[in-house]
C-alpha cells in the first residue's frame, strides 16, 4: 500500500504509476527555465505575515512547479482527478489539504478543507488557491478565496507562472502543459487586502478586483509571448473533475 499525503492509503498499483507519473514530472521540468517578473512576495515583509496566491486553473501545473521550494498550503479536491494532483504537491514539498464545494448537495469535504486552510494562513504558511476550480467556469473567481483571506487578515496576491510555449488542452479551462524546454515567466500582482469586516454582498467586488489583476498579467505575457508561442490543442482531453 502506498498513501497521500493526506494519509489516505491507495493500492500498489496506483502507487506504483504516480511514482512513475511523478518522475516525469521531475524529468520534464529540469528542462524548463523559470524567470521571475518583477518581485516576488516570499522575498521580502509578505512573507513573514502569510499570503495567498491566486491562480487560474489551467495554470496550475507551471504554478505548482514555479513554487518548488517554496511551501504553500493547497486544496486538492477529493475525487479520482485529484489524486494526482495531491501527490504530486506533496512530493514538492506542499502542505496538501483535501476537499471541495458541495456539488447536488453532496459534502465534499468544503469546509473543513477551509477551515485547515485558513488555520494554516493564520500560522503564516501562504497558501495557493485555483480560484476558478475545480469545475469552472473558467476565468470566474469564486468567494472562497475571498472569504479565506477575510478570515485569516492576510492578503490575495494574483500569481501567473505562463509558459512561453505550450499544449492546450480541450478541457474547461484549457489547460496548459508546458513544451518540454520552455521558458516560464513567473509574475505577481498587487497584493490585495481583504477588510475583516467586509459582508458577504462586498465579496463581488474584491472577485472582480482578482478577476481583473490576473487577466492584466496573463495579457502582459501572451503580447510578450506572441511572437514565439506555438500552441497546439489536443481533441482527446479528459472531462473536469467531478
């Protein structure tokens, strides 16, 4: 038996592919170059308060390796489509938290995800957050970062790691695998505050703020990257996680 990093245990077999699945993740990103644009909020006073990142999901792959070394607090959801991803984070280094929202009334482990990560947050740990995951819509910023960054008094930091050249999968989110050998900007915006007492009707507003700093960051790196970007879709893609 082989477990997560959540402690969950898995047969053999499965540990035995995510292992292989996980040094070929290893072997593909030593061929990447990642360069930082602009600062990065780990290196100077954000650090020692806590922060969270926020990020698009079809990011997520050059965002979790852009932050190797670097340990966050992540939410994986529970399903299948998420055992990877869970493993994968915790072999980098990553505090892995498991669960999502409720889907047809079915608790899927939401809150209590939450309330680990807020806890973590408030201990100074920053966390990631695929704020338009796990389902989408894509592109659209859900309240939960929203409310965990009230929460735990610490602020939201737009993060963009985009690949100069890559795969884009025919997903929900049109997912991004970088092209073997690529360069990957690394970026941060403005770190936005999330007032403690801010109601819930006052949530849209800071949604949007996010919404609008990482769609400057993502315009910023595809005009830098028009030039050089070859992207080429895949028809064979798998369905979003349920």
């Amino acid at each position: 038996m082989g477990s997560f990093p959540d402690g969950r245990h898995f047969p053999m077999i499965k540990f035995l592919v995510l292992r292989l699945v996980y040094g070929l993740v290893r072997l593909l990103a030593s061929t990447y170059r990642f360069r930082l644009v602009g600062a990065a909020p780990d290196r100077g006073p954000l650090g020692r308060d806590g922060y969270v990142l926020a990020i698009w999901h079809q990011n997520l792959f050059a965002g979790i390796l852009a932050q190797t070394g670097h340990r966050h607090t992540v939410i994986v959801s529970r399903s299948r489509d998420g055992d990877p991803v869970s493993y994968l984070c915790g072999r980098l280094g990553h505090h892995v938290v498991r669960g999502s929202s409720k889907k047809r009334g079915v608790d899927k482990g939401g809150k209590e995800a939450k309330d680990e990560m807020i806890e973590a947050l408030r201990s100074g740990l920053p966390g990631a957050v695929t704020v338009d995951g796990p389902n989408g819509p894509a592109h659209e910023v859900k309240p939960g970062i929203v409310e965990m960054a009230r929460l735990a008094g610490i602020p939201v930091i737009p993060y963009l790691a985009f690949p100069q050249r890559y795969w884009s999968f025919r997903s929900w989110d049109s997912f991004r695998l970088p092209k073997p050998f690529s360069r990957i900007d690394v970026c941060y915006g403005a770190p936005q505050q999330v007032p403690a007492d801010t109601p819930f009707e006052q949530f849209g507003q800071h949604q949007q703020a996010i919404a609008d700093a990482l769609q400057v960051l993502e315009a910023e790196r595809v005009a830098n990257a028009a030039a050089t970007a070859g992207v080429r879709r895949f028809s064979w893609l798998s369905s979003p996680s349920r």
